[in-house]
C-alpha cells in the first residue's frame, strides 16, 4: 500500500508559483491572442461547481478564450468517454475521474503524452501526480486529491440522543445505522440510517485499503466481511437497497441532503457539493465528517482516495489551449479557487491552504481532514487495471442485488480475473 500525506498536509507543504505562458506545440492558433472555443469534458455540471469555478476563472484570466463544456451524466461517464473516443471525438480536454479509466485510455493511446509539459511543472507541490505514470510517462495531471470520509447528519444523530462517529468501528457502524432508522423526512421519505452509493468501491477498495489485499491478484476473499456488512445493512432496512438505488438512479447527494439517511461514506469532493447546496438554499442539512469505520478500533486510518485529473484529447483541436487551461487548473491560481469553493486541489500553498474555508468548525471534522492517515489508491493502476475493474464491478453488481451469494461472487470474481485476464 501506499502512503500518501494528509490532504491539508499536502495543502500546507507547497508555496505558490508563477504560472508560464502556453506551450509552443500543438495545434492552436499562431495568434495566442485569436478566439479560441475550447472544449472540456464534465460531469453533472449543477451538483460538480468545481467545473465552472474552474472555467469562469479561467476565462477571466484569458479573455480570448471561451470554455465549452461538454456535459455527461455522472454514472454514465467513464463509457461515454470510452465511446467517444473510440469514435475519433475531438474534445480538447477530458477529465479522469479516475486512474482506472486514465489506464484505460492511456493504454489505449488516446491521450496526448503530457510528459515533457509535467517535466516543467512544479511536480514537488503536485499531490497524486504518481499513479498517472505509466512506464515513465504522463498523459494526465492531477487537479484534485480526495479521500473518504464518514459524513454525518448532526440533527439526526441528535434527535436519537446518539454521539457522533467519532472513529468508530465497521461493527459500530453497524449497530448505529440500525438505531438510526426510524421516521420520515418532511417529505414523506424514509429516513435510513446509511447510504452506500452503488460503486463497488464503497465495498471493495475499502477493503482492500484496510486489509492489504490487492485488487489486481484475482484472489478476493478479503471483501467477504464488507459485503457480509453492506448487505445486512440493506436486508436489515437500515440502509437503501442496491436494487433500488441501481434502477433508480439514486443520487447520493439528494440522499444525504434531504435528510434521508443519516449516514454516508462519500470522498472529499462532497465538500463543496455539500456547501453549494446549502449556500444556494436548497439544502439545510446540518453536517459534520468523520473517519471511515476501521475494522478494529485505535491505531492509524486507513481509507481509500484517487486523485482526478485533466488530459488533452489525442485528437484535440486546440492543443496549446488546452495546456494551458491545465496548466492554470493544476497549478497555484487553479487550486485557490478550487479551495474557495470546498475542494481538495492536488496543488498545494499557503495561500491555497488559507482559501480553504468549507469546513464545519467542530474539532471531529476538522480532525477528520487533517489528521495523519492511510490514505490507499482507489485502484491500482496497470495495463490489466480497466479490464478488472469490469469483472469486479460486473460481480459486484451481482452479489449487491443478491443474484449470487458472497462466496459464489468472489470465487468467480477470482476465476475469471485469473483465466479471462492475468
């Protein structure tokens, strides 16, 4: 496993540089003044504010240059991507929402090769910059840095006349979510006591983060006590069922902002979401963060994260101006405003670290951000990384929606990592 510094920490290490002009390659325009429509891939563009944050201010800073987003449903991201690039797509810039999909992509010589533009970058300051290199070259650069916590309605909790996670165990987890389940929203909904989103992350890589175990060995049994946790949380109505929140299309924000669970494992990057709502009135959730459960108690945190990252399309049409957005997103004046809205920038500086004000002021959630922890890569990234990822997500589906049991998910996850991959 590897350790990464806290994200405060990594914040809090770096100082601020100077950003350098465009690069001279690439296909943009002679004239680095002449109009340019560049062309950046996003998600969910009304709950993810970091993209427009990012855009307005990059706009502002480059007056000739106009940002078109090209908006895709979140959970539909990574195959759409995937289409449209096999599809010859021109998008100048493509988001990574994950390594995986990077390995994917990169490994499939769809992305422009980066490595000369990181090598003049201050990678020193750059937090996650490490799984983006895939045999000494860089196709990506990190502009967040997220890790999972446990965040937590403090009303909800309060009304139960129950105290706050405070890094608690899977097993006390457990038993709070059951005590927590009760009532309706003002809405009428069921208020449960946890939400697991439906990525297999949520089960797996926390797993794996907290056991040792490896993703990539197509030996598995170290999931077997997660999913025998997520499952009888679901069974016990303590938490919303796979099914359900599958077919649905559940969002986890709505979930956790409504008031409908009273629980949520959920990254760092909900921090800003979470702000957004209740800025723009349409949320009143009083909200705290605290840990990820452990399987045992004391000792270090062990959580998962990925960092998220800015590419240039292999068949860009403004090269030089997309380089330059991800210089600015990457870089000291980017990571400011993404600090000002609630995220985590990979970039970190004093100025960066002062920008950063999203917090609830109570000392768990402070605690929570900058305490020493493990923080363990989401996936492991290698050329065999995508097509695991599609056996694991695919077994995990069915094991969730209680089509195979957890024994029978597990061996066959193994059995075909084994035989149809390694």
């Amino acid at each position: 496993m590897k350790r990464y510094p806290s994200a405060l920490a990594a914040i809090a290490a770096a100082s601020a540089i100077v950003l350098a002009g465009c690069s001279s390659s690439g296909s943009g325009p002679a004239d680095p003044s002449a109009p340019v429509t560049l062309t950046v891939s996003a998600w969910n563009l009304d709950k993810t504010p970091e993209f427009n944050a990012l855009f307005d201010a990059f706009e502002a800073a480059h007056p000739n240059v106009t940002i078109q987003p090209v908006e895709i449903l979140a959970d539909d991201y990574p195959e759409k991507v995937a289409t449209m690039l096999a599809g010859g797509d021109t998008t100048d810039v493509l988001t990574m929402k994950n390594v995986t999909d990077y390995a994917r992509y990169a490994n499939r010589g769809q992305l422009l090769d980066l490595t000369d533009f990181v090598a003049e970058l201050p990678t020193d300051k750059i937090a996650g910059l490490e799984p983006f290199d895939i045999g000494g070259k860089y196709a990506a650069v990190p502009y967040r840095q997220d890790f999972w916590v446990l965040y937590y309605n403090k009303a909800l909790f309060d009304a139960a006349g129950l105290p706050y996670p405070d890094h608690i165990t899977w097993a006390e987890y457990s038993e709070l979510a059951k005590k927590l389940t009760s009532g309706t929203t003002a809405d009428g909904q069921k208020v449960y006591g946890t939400y697991h989103h439906i990525w297999r992350s949520v089960v797996q890589a926390v797993a794996a983060a907290q056991t040792g175990g490896d993703q990539l060995s197509g030996d598995y049994g170290f999931f077997a006590d997660q999913y025998a946790l997520a499952l009888d949380l679901q069974n016990s109505g303590a938490a919303l069922d796979f099914g359900t929140a599958n077919t649905q299309k559940i969002n986890y924000r709505s979930m956790f902002e409504t008031g409908q669970t009273a629980m949520m494992p959920m990254g760092t990057w909900y921090i800003a979401g979470i702000k957004a709502a209740i800025e723009g009135g349409t949320s009143s959730v009083e909200w705290g963060m605290a840990p990820m459960p452990q399987i045992n108690a004391g000792g270090e945190t062990a959580t998962f994260g990925s960092p998220t990252a800015f590419a240039v399309n292999e068949n860009a049409e403004h090269v030089d101006a997309a380089k330059e957005f991800i210089r600015f997103a990457t870089g000291g004046e980017g990571a400011e405003v993404l600090a000002g809205i609630g995220v985590v920038p990979a970039y970190g500086s004093d100025a960066v670290t002062a920008a950063f004000t999203a917090l609830p002021t109570d000392e768990l959630s402070k605690a929570t951000f900058t305490e020493d922890k493990e923080v363990v890569l989401e996936m492991p990234v290698s050329e065999v990384t995508s097509d695991i990822d599609t056996i694991l997500e695919e077994e995990h589906e069915l094991i969730m929606a209680g089509q195979k049991s957890i024994a029978d998910g597990i061996r066959d996850a193994g059995d075909r990592v084994k035989n149809e991959v390694l």
